[in-house]
C-alpha cells in the first residue's frame, strides 16, 4: 500500500487533504492495518469546533478502540454519515471512500506542519 | 522472552499476526477476526490452543482429590467422559474454571487456562499435601500440543487422520487413540459453541498434525483462526473466560455456574462460604447486555443504575458480534437487576447509552 503525495499525515496515523479552506480527514492504512476489521465509527456533530489534536471521533474494531484526533484546528463543516453504516470502507478504501470528517480550517499554516507521504512513510518505518 | 507454542512458525508462515497473550507468543488474527469468525461458524476453524495447561492425576485418591478441589462432582462420570467444573478459593472466590477428563478409575486429565497454570498447580498442590491425598499429580503443561477443530465440518475433517469413530462420540467425552498415527487424547469439547474436537497429543507432533488437519479440511474451507475469533466465538454463546467474567472476587453462584457448583456433595475447597453466599442471597449477577443506542460495550465499561445514575455495575466482555452483526456484552449488575428487558444505562467514554438485560446465548447453533 502506498501513501499518496496529495495527502499529508500525522503520528496518529490520520490524514489530512486540503482543498481550498476544507481539509477533509481520514485514518491512514497502517491505522485500518493495526486495528483490523472496524465495525463501529463515531462521528462528531456538523458545527464542531476542533483544535488541532484533539479527539473528534472513535473508531473500533472487534478487539479495539481506538481515538481519533484532527490534524488540524477548525470547524467541522461534514461528517461521513453512510460510513457508520459500511465501516469496512475504512478497511477497504482508507484513503478514499473512507473519508471521515470534513474540517474548515483556521490556520492554513498547520496544514504545512504535516507530514508528507515520504515522511509518514519513514515514521512507519521507524515503528517497526 | 516470551513463551512459544510448537505451532510457531506454521502461525508466522501462514501469516499470523503475533502478539503477547499472557507471556504466549500467539496468533491474534490471520486473515481477520470477522473472516474467521464467520469461517468456524459456516464452516470449521484450526485453533492453536497448546498454551493450556494440563495436569495429570493418577492414583486411589485421584477421585477424593479432585472432587474436594472441584465445584462439580467429579464422581458421576464414567471412563472416556469429560466436565466443566471451577477451582475456587475456602471464600469461594473463584481460581480458575477448567475441564476434567476421567480416563479410567483413578486417572485424570485436567486441563487449566493458560494464564493460571502455575496458579491452579500451587493452589491444588498445597489442598493434595495438607490433606495428604494417595494419588500423583504432576503438571505436565509443557509436553502437549492442543489443537481444536471447531465447526459443522469438523468431524469430516478429523475423521480423515483417526481411526476412532468420531461418529460414536458424544459432546463431552473423548477417547484415547491415535491421530497420524500419533496417540492422542480426542476430545469432543470446544470454546466456540459450535460442533468440534479438541486434540491433546506429544509437544512435538503438532506441526505436522496442524498441517495434516489443513490439508483434510481444505475441501470444507476450513482455515486457521487466531485469539481474537476465539474470543467473538466464545462471547456469543456465554463462555465465560477468566479475567473477564471470573476472577478471586467471583464466586461460580454469581458467574451463574450453579450448574456445575454441587454442593450437595461432600466437603470441597469454597463449599461453606458458597453455601453461606446462597443462604444469605447473590449479590451479583452475570446477564447479557443489549444497548439501545450506538456503540459497543467494553470491560470495564460502568452499568448505571437507569434512574438515579449511579453506578451498579460493570461490563466484562464485549464486542461487535460477527453472526449477529449487533454488538453484544456481558456484565454483572446486583441481584434483582437479572430479569430479561431491565432497563440499565451503560456509560461509553462519558456518554450515557440505554441498554437492557438480554436473553442469553446471543447465538445457538442451528444444527
């Protein structure tokens, strides 16, 4: 699996692809990898204020939960209500379908502070 | 350094995804707990169980021994028959549930969870010397490989490598023969509420024979699972597992195993303080739990009494169930709180969730 250079990531192993002010959200392979079949995800309500780090979300699979934080401070502006209803998108098409939260953001400047693929990339590596 | 099973390197060939389980180097998950689940439920399932622990006793007094260690009467069973039954403390608090297989007068298998091997083995030791019991009772944990098939075709496909007629065996009991032509104990016992065998054989022989068994489980789709199907399998039908629904703080009368607490019998080991317990009322109650709202249940997780708020409470186990496709969980609440459609409240990372008492097993096989 390879991570795409039109996304940026974190040491949460979320994702994060800014499209004009809207960055939309979402975990990263390694994550769906590391957590297994995921059959429940917790959305946040549309209107939610985020600060970059903070929890905005849950996702679980049989064995696990597991937190999920936002990558960057803003406004949640879209939440991926049918995902609820077809979590194993998250498993089969993190990076795409699988999106989780759409977020208006206020620091453009957060957005740079992200990892690249190339970074991520190296940081799973160093995981292991 | 942690422990490994003869198994390990045909888990990490096949792919297993190894994680520490009580000091095991195990498989969690293969191709993926859902997929497994569902394979042993459709179809039948390759378990890698050799870090139970067994326990041979052997001698005129195996009898007395047993049955005043044991919750269950070890006396009513007859050669080649097998029975769930507990260890408990002299408070009735529970040490460990675990089977015991009556080989013939005299000689028994018991086989204990893993994680309470060197528990159990101190525990029953200390009750063989202080009352100076006639009989052997050795801990030979390390020299079995314990493989269990479990599903609809799991006697297909065992029948393939025994010469024993699978077909005369009743659900717990088992027999001692051969498999591959290595002896074996073959029991027909399982963890998953389906039909299966557990297999019982020389350390060494594992490799081969979890090879064989998926080779003559091929044409039945059978496929190995890991620790994490085990754990969804045995939930859905109320096995309980220690550490979650047992544990020193327990007694069996709460864990609703009354069934296998005989205390009619003769003196055991918890037989005064159990009586007592009974006398005076149970003040907790293991039920299954249903929420109303989203989420799934966890250990730990509060029960709330649904009116006042405050805790009564807490879940043991819980899951997202794979055959049902509805998250399902156990959990003690205190006596009067047991009957079916009690309204409770579950707290979930601080959000109260309406939930109610629900009838157990949330699974029953349909064959």
């Amino acid at each position: 699996m390879s991570y795409p250079s039109t996304l940026r990531y974190t040491k949460d192993h979320e994702w994060a692809k800014l499209d004009g002010n809207v960055v939309t959200v979402g975990i990263t392979h390694h994550a769906q990898d590391a957590l297994g079949d995921i059959v429940f995800v917790e959305l946040p309500a549309v209107g939610r204020s985020l600060k970059k780090g903070e929890t905005f979300g849950v996702v679980e699979s049989i064995k696990a939960v597991s937190d999920l934080y936002s990558p960057l401070s803003g406004k949640v502006v879209e939440s991926n209500e049918p995902l609820a209803g077809e979590t194993s998108l998250l498993n089969s098409s993190p990076h795409d379908k699988a999106w989780i939260i759409k977020v208006e953001i206020s620091s453009p400047a957060e957005f740079n502070e992200l990892m690249t693929a190339d970074q991520y990339t190296a940081f799973i590596e160093s995981l292991k | 350094m942690l422990k490994r099973t003869a198994l390990f390197e045909n888990h990490r060939a096949a792919g297993g995804r190894l994680i520490d389980f009580g000091g095991w180097e195990l498989p969690v998950q293969y191709t993926g707990v859902l997929d497994e689940h569902t394979t042993c439920r459709k179809a039948v399932g390759l378990f890698d169980v050799s870090h139970m622990g067994e326990f041979l006793v052997d001698g005129p007094d195996s009898e007395a021994f047993l049955n005043y260690c044991l919750t269950n009467d070890v006396s009513t069973l007859v050669d080649g028959q097998a029975q769930y039954t507990v260890l408990c403390q002299h408070d009735g608090g529970i040490v460990d549930d675990l089977l015991v297989y009556k080989r013939s007068a005299g000689s028994y298998l018991v086989v204990v969870n893993a994680s309470n091997v060197d528990k159990d083995f101190d525990w029953m030791s200390k009750t063989h010397r202080e009352k100076n019991f006639q009989c052997s009772f050795r801990n030979v944990s390390s020299e079995y490989t314990q493989i269990a098939i479990q599903g609809r075709f799991a006697e297909k496909t065992l029948q393939k490598l025994t010469r024993t007629d699978l077909s005369k065996m009743a659900y717990y009991h088992f027999a001692e023969g051969s498999v591959l032509g290595e002896a074996a104990f073959i029991a027909r016992t399982g963890y998953t509420g389906e039909d299966g065998f557990e297999v019982y054989l020389a350390w060494d022989k594992g490799p081969a024979l979890w090879d064989a068994l998926l080779d003559a489980g091929k044409e039945f789709g059978i496929k190995p699972c890991g620790l994490g199907a085990r754990d969804s399998l045995r939930l859905e039908v109320k096995f309980p597992l220690y550490g979650n629904e047992l544990d020193s703080q327990t007694n069996p009368l709460e864990a609703g195993l009354g069934w296998v607490t005989k205390l009619g019998k003769s003196d055991f080991v918890g037989k005064t303080a159990l009586e007592t317990q009974k006398m005076q009322g149970i003040k907790k109650r293991l039920v299954g739990v249903k929420l109303l709202g989203a989420g799934i249940p966890r250990q730990g997780y509060k029960i709330l009494h649904p009116e006042s708020g405050e805790a009564i409470g807490v879940i043991t186990s819980g899951t997202h169930a794979p055959s049902i496709g509805a998250p399902i969980a156990l959990g003690y609440v205190p006596n009067g709180f047991e009957k079916v459609g009690t309204k409770l409240v579950v707290e979930i990372r601080n959000q109260k969730v309406p939930a109610e008492v629900t009838p157990t097993p949330f699974y029953k096989r349909d064959y």
